[in-house]
C-alpha cells in the first residue's frame, strides 16, 4: 500500500518537474525573443529615427532594396508609416505579456491591446501596398509569403480582439501568441538568415543576392510559418498527458533558446551593429 503510494507520489513529483522544465525553457525562449527583437528596435530608431531627424533620406537606400524612390510619393510615405509603426509595435507587443502589468494595470493591457490591433492591421497594408505596387524581393514566391504573413497577422489580430471582447481568456491569450509570433515575422526573417550563416559556416549556401536561392525561399514562408508550428508544438505538448512528449519538448525549446541567441548574435553583428556607426 505504502509503496504504491510512493509510487505514485514520485510519478507526481516527477510530472510537475518536467512541466516546470516545459514551462521554463519556453519562458526562456520568449525572453531571450524579446531580449532579440529589443536589439532590432534600437535598431529601427536609432538607424531611421537618425535618417528622419538628419534629412538624409538617401541613407535608407544603404539598408533597402526599394526603399525611398524618387517619383513615387505614396509608396515613401507608406514606407515611413510601415517603419514608424514597426518600432511602435514590436516594443509595444511584447508588454501585452506580461501578467504582472495585465494584473496592475488592465487598462493599459487594453489600450495597449487595440493600439496593437490598429497597428498590426495599417503595417500589414503598408506592407502589402509596397509588396504590390513595387514587387517583393525575391520575386513572385517571396510576394506570397509576405501575402501569407500579412494575412495571418491580420488574422490571428482578429481572434485574439474577438475572444477578448467574448471574455474567453484562455483562447485570447493563444491568439494573442499566435499574432505576436507573426508580427515578430519580420524579425524571424533576419534572425533566420543570422542563424543560417553560423550553421553554414557563414558559406552563404542556398542564399543569392536576389533572394531568390534554395533557402530565400525557404524563409520566404519560414519566417511565418516555422515558429508558428513551434508554437502549436508547445502548446500541444502542454496539453498532452505524456511526460515523454512533454521532456522532449522542454529539451527541443532549450536547443531553440541556443540558436535563437546564436542568430541574434550573428544578425547583430552583420546587419544592425554596422549601419549605426
Ligand atoms: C507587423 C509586422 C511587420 C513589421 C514589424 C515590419 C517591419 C519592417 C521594417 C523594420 C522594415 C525595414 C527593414 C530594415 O531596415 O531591415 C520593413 C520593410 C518592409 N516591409 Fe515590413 N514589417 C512587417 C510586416 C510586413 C508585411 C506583412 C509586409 C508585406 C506584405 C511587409 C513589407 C515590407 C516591405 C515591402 C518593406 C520595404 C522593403 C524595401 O524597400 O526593400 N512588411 N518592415
């Protein structure tokens, strides 16, 4: 009888270890994601909040492939809008996570909730008017992968917003996931090439200078889609009895927070550090 107990007892204890470790190492994979997109707004203002304040809008063009055109007024200031608003959300998105600001201030949470909407929807058609009117790098396939990441913003955006207003708290914050993963889309699209450089050797294998190689078209629909399956991975293993699937998980989300700071380090140092000097 006691025996069994201890059995039992130590399947317990054992069960609420390995949904600690799940729950930690995927904590440790959002930190250290938004540890990364931070780094990419400095970025962001520091490299165009510089080029607006000094006048010299042919710098953007270091950076750009389109960038700032001459005789094409709406696509430029769609361009501003699209980056201003980039660095409002990516540093705006992430303070929707945090369930001590959630709990102290829910007015915040949802003020901040609807400027996000907003703002993810008027990105995602700057982006598309862009993405039309001047072409995708990378072509046809790079447009359709952009096209599918606007639409999934847009999306998911809607879900979240909806189960908010329905009160449905466990749904709204997977939506809430789910949009915040493709907005951060953007910044997958960079971290992805950072970390395919360090694991490459920095051999640039399967990447041209018109993305139009094996892996530019990979990440044409990776950069949306790959951390959208993880997340369905993790909340899928979160859900599951199975401890197996469960440790599995937790060892594969720690083997991602490696990569994750690898790709950020390598991005850092070749595309954002660079341009600010
Ligand atoms: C909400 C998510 C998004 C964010 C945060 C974002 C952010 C940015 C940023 C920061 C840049 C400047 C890039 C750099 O300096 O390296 C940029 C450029 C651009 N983005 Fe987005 N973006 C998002 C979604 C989209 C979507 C969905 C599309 C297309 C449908 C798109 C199309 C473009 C285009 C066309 C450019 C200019 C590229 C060029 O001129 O070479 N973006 N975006």
């Amino acid at each position: 009888m006691t025996s069994n107990l201890q059995m039992e007892q130590k399947v317990e204890v054992k069960a609420l270890n390995i949904g600690k470790r799940l729950h930690q190492a995927s904590r440790a994979l959002f930190a250290i994601a938004i540890a990364g997109q931070m780094l990419f707004v400095y970025y962001i203002v520091a490299f165009y909040g510089g080029i607006a304040v000094s006048g010299q809008y042919e710098k953007v063009n270091d950076q750009l492939g389109h960038g700032v055109m001459e005789g094409d007024p709406i696509g430029n200031a769609m361009l501003a809008i699209h980056i201003f608003l980039a660095a409002v959300i990516t540093f705006g998105g992430p303070l929707q996570f945090s369930t001590a600001l959630r709990n102290r201030f829910p007015k915040f949470h949802r003020w901040n909730g609807r400027i996000y909407f907003v703002t993810a929807v008027v990105i995602c058609l700057a982006g598309l008017y862009m993405n039309t009117t001047r072409g995708a790098h990378g072509g046809f396939i790079m447009s359709v992968g952009n096209f599918i990441n606007a639409s999934l913003i847009m999306g998911f955006s809607v879900m979240a917003w909806r189960t908010a207003m329905q009160r449905k708290f466990m749904a709204h914050k997977k939506w809430a996931l789910r949009a915040f993963l493709m907005v951060s889309g953007v910044w997958f699209f960079r971290i992805g090439y950072g970390l395919w450089l360090l694991l490459t050797g920095f051999s640039g294998v399967g990447v041209s200078h018109d993305l139009t190689g094996p892996f530019d078209r990979f990440l044409s629909f990776g950069h949306s889609l790959v951390p959208l399956l993880i997340l369905e991975l993790y909340f899928f293993a979160k859900s599951h009895q199975s401890l197996q699937i469960k440790k599995w998980t937790a060892a594969f989300l720690a083997l991602l927070c490696l990569l994750l700071v690898g790709g950020i380090a390598v991005v850092s140092m070749i595309f954002w550090i660079p341009v600010l000097h």
